[in-house]
C-alpha cells in the first residue's frame, strides 16, 4: 500500500489497522497469521478463487436494479432476522398464557420491524390478524427451538381439541402454521399435572356453590379379542357463578410428569349388611298436582288467537324472562374417571368419598347429582355408612333431566291406543314416533306434545267462544300487553297480575272440568293437558332456578309415575322429596343457596338457561368424549389417556375458546335462541296447522261419552280406568305412607289400564278334563262292574258328542266345499258344458257382499272412506252397476254366530265408532264382525250399484234376486259359498231362466251352467240336495266325523230308499219333532252304511270293537257315531236349516229345533253325565262361570244325556 501512495499525499494504513478493516470486509473469509518480529503478517483467502470472482461479478453496480433491490431485501431481513433475535422473548419455564392470545398482545409479540414489513404487504379493511398470525409464524420460523409463538401454540392446541388428529396437526406443523404435535402432548400433560393438585381452584363458600355430577361412561372398545371395552364413572364439577382464570402451564419434561399418580381415585371396598337401616319408611307428603297452573303459560297457549307470530313455549318463555336475574353463568371441571362398573356399590362409595374430599378441602357442603339407578344405590349407601362418616353429610339430587325424560314415557304408556301416536304420525316419522312416545327422544317428544297440547287448547276455547263471544276481547287485550312486554313497555308482573290473564286462566279450567265431566274419552285428554303441564314446570324449573316450583313438579310426578306403573322413579322420587324437604333444618344454608337458584347449572349467561346437573354431565364430558376430538375417536381408553384428556380437557377448551374470540369465528351456535329463529317460526305454524287439521276430523271433546279411540273409534274394555289418572295414582302414592323404603315393592296390578289393552281378544275355551281320556276312563270303569259294553255305549262317555262337537259348544266345521267337487265331478261325465272354466259375460251380475268384503286386502292406515271407494271402484269396473246382496246383522243371537267367530279365528272386536275419516287400524275381520259394512253399501249406492240388505243372512236373498233377474236377461251370480250353489239348485225354474251361472270368486274359479246342471241331475236329485248339504255340515248344523258330503251324494245320486224318505221327510214342512229325530237316526244309521235294523247304540259298539280289532293305537271317541241322543238335535238343527233354505221357517223358533238361548252376560251350564249308569257316579261340573260373549248368544244343544 506504501508503493502504491508513493505520489499521494496520503500515508499507508498501519499493520493493526489493515487487519481490522480486513477482517471487516471478508469476515471469516481470511485468515491473518501474525509473523514474528521482523516477519511480516501473512494474509489468506480461505475461499477459492472463483468464489471471489464470483462475488465481485455478483455485486451491485450501477444500472444493475435487480441486483440492488436483492442487495436491500438482503439487507432487510437481516435487520428482521436481529431483531426477532434481540427482541423476543425466548422459551421460559411456563407456556404461553390465555392473556397472550389476546390480538393487541399478539402483535406485540411481533417485532416491530416485521410488523412493518407486512403491514406494508398485506391489503384488506383489516388485516392485524393475519399480521398477528403470520408474523408470530415467521418469529417461530426464525427460532423454531428458541420460541414458542403463542398464536402458534393456541391453534395447535385449540385443532386439537376439536379434531384430535395427529394428521391434521403434523401438516400444520409442517406448514409452519401450528406448533409440532409432539408439543401439543407435552402441553396437555403439564396441563392435567398443573390442575391435578387443585382442580376446583379458588371458590368462595359465601358467594359460589359447588355442584357434582356422576354418570356412567361406556365405550365398546374395537380389539382384536372384543375385551378392553370400558365401563366407568365419569364425574364433573360446576362453580356457579365461574370465574374467568388465566391458566399458568408449565413446561416439564414429560417423564417427569406423573399425572395419574397424582389424581388416583382411592377404591373402598363396600362391606356393609345388605338389610341395614331398613327401618327408614316413607313420610306422609303432600302430592299436588297444581304446579302445572302456571299462568305465564297463559300467554304460549293463547298464541294461537294472535294476529302475528310468535315463538313457541321455549323461545316465547325466554323472551318473557329475558330480564330476570339470576346468579351467572357457572364453569364446568371435568374430573378423573373411575375404572370400574358404575352399578357396583364399590364404584359408587368410591365416588362418594372421592367427592366429599375434593368438597372438603373448599370447605364446600358435597352436593351430587345421579340418575334414577346410581341415585338408589347412592342412597343406601349414604344410609348403611356410619354416622360418623362424611359420606353422612352428602345432599343427593335425583337427576331433573333423566326425571323428565322418564315423564314423558309415563305420558306415553297411558296414552297408549287413545289416538295420540297417529296425530304425531301427522308430523314426525312412525319409526320416530315410537321413541317420542318412550320419551327417549326427549326435544321431539317435548315439542311434539307442546304441538297437540296447543291444538287442543284450541278446540277448548272454540267451545267457549260458541258460549260467550266476548271471551275474544280478553285474548285481544292479552295480546296487546304480550306486544308491549317485547318492546320493554310492560313487565312481567303486571302482565301476570292484569285481568285478562286471570279470566282466560280461569275460563280454561272451568271448561276443562266441563268437558271431563261429560265424557270419559274428554276427561282422559284434558288429564293428558294436565300431565304435559306438569312437564313444562319440571322444565321451567330447571331453566328458572326455581326451587319451590322444582319440588312442586316433582311432587306432581308422583302420580302419574304411579298410574303408569313405572315404579323405580315412583320409589326414589319419592326418597328425594323427604330428603329435600327435611333440608330446610338438616342444612339451612344449602337450603338457603337453593332458594336463590344455584341448584342449577347455567352455561350461557342468561335466565332462562338454566340446567340440571344431569343434563350438563351429558352435554359436556358424555358429549365430549364420544364426538371428533374425544377419547373415542382413536385415542385410546387406557388410565394415563383418560386421566390427561379429563384433567386437561378445561384447559384445552380455554384455549379454544380464546383462539375463538381471537378469530372471531365460533365453532358453537349464535346466543339467539333457536326457537326464536324466523324458520323455526315458521315450521311451528305449518305442523300446528297439520295437527289442528287432524284434530278437528277427530276431535277428543264429542258428545260421546265413551271412551274411545279417536283416530280408530275403537271403544275401550270396560276394565280401562286410564281416564282416572290422578285418582288412581294419588291412592297408590298415599298406601306407601309408612311402608319400608328400601323394601318396598310396588305391584304392578296397581297401575292404570290404557286404551292399549282394549285389542281383540281370543275367547279360550274354559279348561276341562281331556274328553278321550274321560272316554278312556269309562270304558276301563265299565268293565269293573256288572255292565255290559253295549249298554254303556248307548251314552257318550264324554264332556260332549266328539263326532258332532270340536269343543264345548263350538261345532265341527263343515266342508262345503266338497259338494260343490262331488257335483262337478258327476256332471263332467253327462255333460262338457255343465261345469266349465270360462266366465261369461252376461248382462247382469248379482253379487255375495259377504265374499266381496273378504276379497279385497285392506291397507292399515287408510280411512274407512277409501276402503268403501276402493271396494266400489273395483265392483263397477269389473261386474258393472251389479246388485250386491249384502248380510243383515241384528242386535239378536243368530244361529250362525259360531260360524262367524270360526271365521274371524275367534277373536272379539271392540265396538267401533266408524266414520268416514276414521282409520282402519286392527283386523279386516274384527270389524266386519261389528258390521262395517254399511259405509261401503252406501258409497255403492251413489254409484249406482243395486245394493240389498237383507233381514238376515242373505244366502236366500242372493240366490232368489239371481234367479229373478235371470227371467230376463242372462245373469252370473259371483259367490264363493257352496250354500249359493245348492239354493240355485233347488229354487230355480229351468224353463224360465234366460241364462244363469254360478261362477266362484276364487283365482281358480269354475262356472256352473245352472240350467244344465238341473237337466243333468233331475229335479228330485236337486230337491234332496238341501237335506243332505244340512245332514252333512253346514254353517248352522255340523260335520259327521267321519262321513263327508261325497258319500252322502252317491247315496243320493243311488236314490237309495232311507236316504230318500229322510230327504222327502225333512224338505216336509210343519213336520213333529219326532218325526224329525227318528228320521235323523234313520239318516245317521244310513251314512254309515249299517242295517237299517240297527240302532245307534249297537251301531257305536260295533263299530268301535271292529276298530279296536283294527287299530294299533287307542280308538278316540269321535270316530264312533254320536249317541241317538245327540243325533236327534243334530236333525233338528238339520231340519230348521232346509226349512229356512226353503222359506218356511218363519213361525218356527231357533229354541224349540236343537239350540238354547244364553241370556247376555249369563253363565254357561257345563254339560255332564245323567244317572243312567248305576255303577258310575255322574260327572260333575268343571267350571261354568266364564261369560259368553253377546255376539254368541245362541248354543247348540249337546247330548241331553250329557
């Protein structure tokens, strides 16, 4: 450098000097080695060559802008980079606090620099939070070991505790948005192990309460082998009011931690007498079931009348009460879980000392809250613990939500089969109608009976405006004093305390009364308004704080748990009210807190709000570990999992509520409630408008008085007692007084009988002695002594004639059916067009209405108007204007009443009151055994149809109108009855039918040409058609076992001698009745191919010695002949049936020829032996005290030797 300033003024730069400007301008670059004394410094590049050219070439230069705008951001950001260094805090030993999350102290986390810089870059109305958020990532970026951002931890831990996805949290992570997962574990572990030490913190006994819950958790637990699954007690902890608390976590190393120890839960083993302090009894209470009145409620249930919308109860309650006070909003704990069933004593006493120490050390009383199970167990654990035991001290609360959820299964059962199921079906779903009458589905249920409750109200003041139209006057002053409580001119006490209220209050209850007092089916509804008012003040007292009001409602309950038969809630509802009542005296000060409200969890900060603690644990830790970001979505379920997620769930959820407030993005609902929303609005119209339609077609408040089914009219069994509710359950309520309690067992027998038990019934036939082995008994009596077999088959040996007889008078069912086969069969060899297969088409029809009715398929659900539009549908489009004969159904006993029940499979239909909007629901059956004909008849009518009733069974009937319309155009009668085909037979006149067939309805249907089928088989043959269709089995006389309709023909077609006489003689009119039972015998005897030399008696001995001979098992008694005895009723059964075939039977009495008439309601008389065996003692009577039912009035005569 000297050289080079040779001609220059200036002097060169000293040793020290140059070194220092060097090392400045290269850096690390060089490397200066100092040479001794009289050696000079030795300087060296460490870098190569082409390094240093390239940096050269690569500086800045003039022109070059490319170059110098990299230059300045270089520069930049090494001025961002110092200060992030110098300015930021680095990791201390605690976590960043809530306080940082707070915007205005995130954006001062950011140094001011690099706050500058994307100020200057980001564009926008408002853009601090993404300078906040990107700004505290790029601090992070810059010192990722040295930093913990605190946005960066707040949206880590806030993601995880929403979605618990290590996924989601490594991309983040990755991104440089979030800090790293392995961190957000670390943080929620020294989260669990800060509160583990005190998890309540700091409450005040004067102005705060402290409320526990405990309730199962269960989690089947997806493995390999299926075991692991998990059964505990989870718990939490509410502090009304909350305070808002900054948590201060520190950062530990994780192996130091040792969260579960520190929270363990000590396990006491229950070791107490199973029957101890059974002394305990039930306290006479007062059981008032007028909390319900509540004239706040007046308002809602008025709504109707209003000229604009209004929210339902929920929202216009809220509204109401929006200016009340109350305590504040509480804060929930969650606290450790126990690993053990809930149901075992062992689990619950653990709970029980567990809480009552956590209480103890804020010197807080212990207040739990169970449900039903956990609370009866509770209780006879707090009762059978010593008495100086702190577990003594404990106050149990039976859960109000699970209370109310059981209430409404109680209203459910007793409404059971009143109609009430079908009018929800209007709005809701069938599938989820059956769970809001169970009352699982708890807000659909609720709003469902709040829905019908209104509409019925509305029916109710319908009436009262009908009898006083100024009551209109009153609901239009209500709703000006409602329009000033929304605007803030008028409070709420004066509304309640204004004249309108009061007169419309009690203008409802008067008429209620009214209405309950005129009819049963009214009565059982206004109880059912009465009942869901009991509902809405267990709710309101919840939402309002209400302690008088919740004891109230509870005491109310009591009832209609009773009635319902519901005996678990019954029992420990009532447990609950004594122990709340002596509450006053045993502790006044948490008496003194309830009054005041804080029995009640509040999560929002408003009056209506408030919470059972049952409710609260559901939402909150139940919620909480079965949605996305709990336990059970892939977390794992084992102790140290459970304890850290429970322990620092608070803490997370502060997290996540500040990153939310940050953002100003919330993750929950609006504070608006949701009733008060305009769609909400709107959808509560149009369903109380559907249900309103529905109702007025099926209004409860007729003057009928029975009590019935209002969708279906079934009307109730005379044992229902459901409309008397109250009555019922207040006598089962008040003989538990000074019963045992934990003893007490409470029959069901007590409870009411629902409209549901008012199904069709089979009519069992009344028990008796097997009658084969009462025949066997006989015979083997017989031979003991000095009778002679053939003498004592001359009697039936049994309760009643077998070969006549399926059951005690019930007759054995004919085949008709196979008369109409031997007929055909006969005729197919004489003719080809007797019988065919092709129906015709002929100008008129005649109709059966009978098999009509049974030929169409009815759709459960569809009312009786479209059935009857259905049946006459199909009837015009297939047979034309037809003339349909239908039977005649009397209110008198009928000779075919046990066909009838047969054919209805013996089953007994209720009455029911059939309109054309009532809904088919039941049986097809049942209800054309009640005669509901007569809708379908007329819906005929108005479309032209020819329709006849006739007096009585209309067999006759049809034939004769076929036969008559026959003179003149060609007609078809369409029937299925074989009863059809014989009386065409007999009473048509050949040479005056144009045309006339007989075609069956049936898929596989065959056409019977009557006038061939008369030439074929001659006027004699179709003469004695009637008396052997009767002989042999018809639907008023029974079977022969044993001799069937084919054989009977072939005697006929034979025209053998005794079949005629008898024929001739029993087609006869005006003939004796001993005529008749000799002919009979002579019939019987002829059936059975024997001398007609022989009597019935040697008959039956012959017969069952050739069958004994014959037979590898024991002979039955029917398959001998009936007794002369039981043979001659059978002929005059025989001989009443042909002369009503034959018209002839109008001076003859159903009495007088084989039947006996059973007064209603009056006992039957057991048939038994009559002393014509010596040797044996006559049978007595099994037993005869079964009514028989009013539709079979009339009994065939067995065996009068029986």
């Amino acid at each position: 450098m000297g050289e080079y300033l040779q001609h220059s003024k200036s002097t060169a730069y000293g040793n020290q000097y140059l070194k220092e400007k060097l090392i400045s301008r290269y850096g690390n670059s060089i490397f200066v080695t100092e040479g001794r004394s009289g050696v000079k410094n030795i300087v060296t590049f460490r870098e190569k060559t082409c390094n240093i050219l390239r940096e050269y070439y690569n500086s800045p230069r003039e022109g070059n802008e490319e170059a110098q705008k990299h230059a300045i951001i270089l520069t930049a950001a090494k001025l961002i980079k110092s200060d992030i260094k110098t300015t930021v805090v680095p990791i201390g030993e605690t976590y960043p606090t809530l306080a940082e999350l707070n915007l205005n102290t995130a954006l001062d986390f950011i140094p001011p620099s690099l706050r500058f810089l994307l100020q200057h870059l980001f564009v926008g109305k408002d853009t601090t939070r993404k300078i906040a958020g990107i700004g505290q990532a790029v601090v992070q970026a810059v010192s990722p070991r040295a930093v913990i951002a605190p946005l960066q931890l707040g949206l880590a831990v806030q993601m995880h505790h929403l979605y618990r996805s290590r996924f989601l949290m490594d991309s983040l992570s990755t991104m440089g948005f979030a800090s790293s997962y392995p961190e957000v574990q670390r943080f929620e572990e020294n989260a669990a192990c800060s509160l583990a030490e005190d998890v309540l913190g700091d409450v005040e006994i004067l102005n705060q309460s402290l409320l526990v819950a405990a309730d199962n958790v269960d989690h089947n637990i997806i493995t390999l082998d299926g075991k692991g699954s998990f059964h505990g007690m989870g718990m939490i902890a509410a502090i009304t009011p909350g305070k808002q608390v900054s948590y201060g976590i520190p950062r530990q190393k994780m192996a130091e931690l040792k969260v579960v120890e520190r929270t363990k839960i000590d396990i006491i083993e229950y070791r107490y007498a199973q029957h101890v302090n059974r002394n305990i009894e039930f306290q006479a209470l007062s059981y008032s079931s007028d909390v319900c009145d509540r004239k706040v409620d007046i308002c809602w249930e008025m709504s109707f009348r209003f000229h604009h919308s209004t929210p339902s109860w929920n929202g216009m309650m809220h509204l109401l009460h929006k200016e009340c006070e109350y305590p504040g909003k509480s804060s929930v704990q969650f606290l450790p879980m126990i690993d053990m069933n809930p149901g075992d004593k062992t689990c619950i006493l653990s709970t029980l000392d567990y809480l009552c120490s956590l209480s103890s050390k804020h010197n807080m009383p212990t207040i739990i809250t169970f449900d039903q199970p956990l609370f009866w167990k509770a209780s006879e654990i707090v009762n059978a613990v010593p008495d100086d035991s702190p577990i003594r001290n404990v106050i149990l609360l039976l859960g109000s939500f699970h209370t109310f959820m059981n209430l409404l299964g109680a209203i459910g059962t007793l409404m059971d089969g009143s109609g009430l199921k079908e009018i929800m079906e209007t709005v809701y779903g069938e599938n989820a109608v059956v769970h809001m009458m169970s009352g699982k589905a708890v807000q659909r249920a609720f709003r469902g009976h709040l829905l019908v409750y209104q509409c019925l109200t509305r029916q109710i003041v319908a009436k009262i405006l009908e009898d006083n139209p100024g009551f209109q006057d009153q609901v239009d002053g209500l709703e000006r004093l409602y329009m000033l409580m929304e605007t803030g001119e008028c409070d709420l006490e004066s509304l309640l305390e204004s004249d309108c209220v009061c007169t419309i209050h009690n203008t409802l209850a008067l008429k209620k009364d009214d209405l309950a007092r005129t009819s049963k089916t009214s009565k059982l509804w206004v109880n059912y308004q009465h009942m869901l008012g009991i509902a809405r003040a267990l709710v309101a007292a919840d939402r309002m704080g209400s302690w008088e009001m919740h004891l109230g409602a509870v005491s109310a309950c009591l009832l209609i748990f009773a009635a319902a038969g519901h005996p678990n809630y019954l029992k420990s509802a009532r447990l609950y009210l004594q122990k709340m009542h002596a509450l006053k005296e045993d502790n006044p000060e948490v008496h003194q807190k309830f009054q005041s409200g804080f029995h009640v969890i509040r999560r929002r900060s408003q009056y209506w709000a408030g919470l059972g603690s049952d409710l609260v644990i559901e939402q909150t830790l139940m919620r909480s570990l079965k949605t996305q970001g709990g336990l059970t979505r892939g977390s794992g379920m084992s102790e140290h999992q459970r304890t850290v997620w429970a322990m620092s769930s608070t803490v997370s959820s502060a997290y996540n509520l500040a990153m939310q407030e940050l953002t100003t993005r919330n993750y929950t609902t609006a504070e608006q409630h949701k009733e008060l929303s305009t769609s909400q609005v709107s959808r509560d119209e149009a369903d109380l408008g559907k249900i309103a339609e529905k109702l007025d077609k099926f209004t409860p408040f007729s003057a009928d008085e029975s009590l019935r089914n209002i969708i279906t009219g079934i009307n109730a069994n005379e044992d229902v007692n459901v409309q008397d509710i109250f009555e019922i359950g207040k006598d089962v309520v008040q003989k538990m007084d000074g019963q045992s309690v934990f003893s007490y067992s409470h029959k069901r027998s007590l409870k009411v009988k629902t409209l549901a038990s008012s199904k069709n019934v089979k009519v069992s036939e009344d028990r008796s002695i097997d009658p084969t082995l009462l025949f066997q008994r006989f015979l083997v009596v017989s031979q003991t002594g000095d009778l002679r077999l053939d003498e004592v088959m001359s009697y039936e040996l049994c309760l009643y004639p077998m070969s006549l007889f399926e059951g005690k008078h019930i007759l054995r069912q004919a085949e008709k059916p196979l008369l109409a086969e031997a007929i055909r069969n006969y005729v197919k060899t004489k003719s080809a067009i007797a019988v065919t297969q092709t129906v015709p088409v002929t100008e008129q029809y005649v109709l059966d209405g009978g098999s009509l009715l049974h030929r169409l398929k009815w759709t459960e659900g569809s009312t009786y108007s479209s059935i009857a539009e259905h049946y006459t549908s199909f009837t015009v489009k297939h047979y034309g204007r037809a003339t349909v004969v239908f039977d005649g159904y009397g209110d008198g006993p009928s000779i075919k009443n046990y066909t009838h029940q047969r054919r209805s499979q013996k089953l007994k239909a209720n009455k029911v009151n059939i309109t054309e909007v009532t809904k088919f629901i039941g049986k097809k059956e049942n209800l054309l055994s009640n005669g509901a004909n007569k809708l379908i008849m007329e819906r005929m009518r108005q479309n032209g149809c020819n329709v006849i009733q006739a007096e009585g069974y209309a067999d006759v009937e049809i034939a004769k109108a076929a036969i008559s319309m026959s003179a003149f155009r060609p007609t078809t009668l369409i029937g299925e009855d074989t009863d059809l085909l014989v009386l065409l037979l007999y009473h048509a006149d050949a040479s005056k039918c144009v045309e006339l067939y007989f075609c069956s309805d049936k898929a596989k249907s065959h056409v019977y040409n009557i006038k061939v089928l008369k030439q074929v088989l001659g006027e004699a043959v179709c003469n004695d058609l009637l008396f052997l269709h009767a002989f042999t089995g018809c639907d008023s006389v029974s079977r022969v076992f044993g001799i069937g309709k084919k054989v009977g023909f072939q005697r006929i077609i034979k025209k053998e001698k005794a079949m005629k006489d008898c024929s001739k003689a029993f087609s006869t009119p005006k003939q004796s009745r001993d005529v008749m039972e000799t002919k009979g015998c002579t019939a019987m005897v002829a059936l059975f191919n024997a001398d007609q030399k022989d009597s019935l008696a040697s008959l039956r001995y012959n017969m069952l010695c050739k069958k004994v001979a014959r037979a590898k098992m024991f002979v039955t008694p029917e398959r001998v002949p009936p007794t002369a005895s039981a043979c001659k009723f059978h002929s005059l059964r025989t001989y009443y049936q042909v002369m009503e075939w034959m018209g002839c039977c109008e001076e003859m009495e159903p009495c007088d020829w084989g039947w006996k008439e059973w007064p209603q309601q009056a006992s039957v008389t057991p048939p038994c032996l009559m002393g014509a065996l010596s040797s044996l003692q006559p049978v007595e009577p099994f037993d005869g005290k079964k009514p028989v039912p009013a539709s079979c009035a009339f009994c065939p005569v067995p065996d009068p030797a029986l």
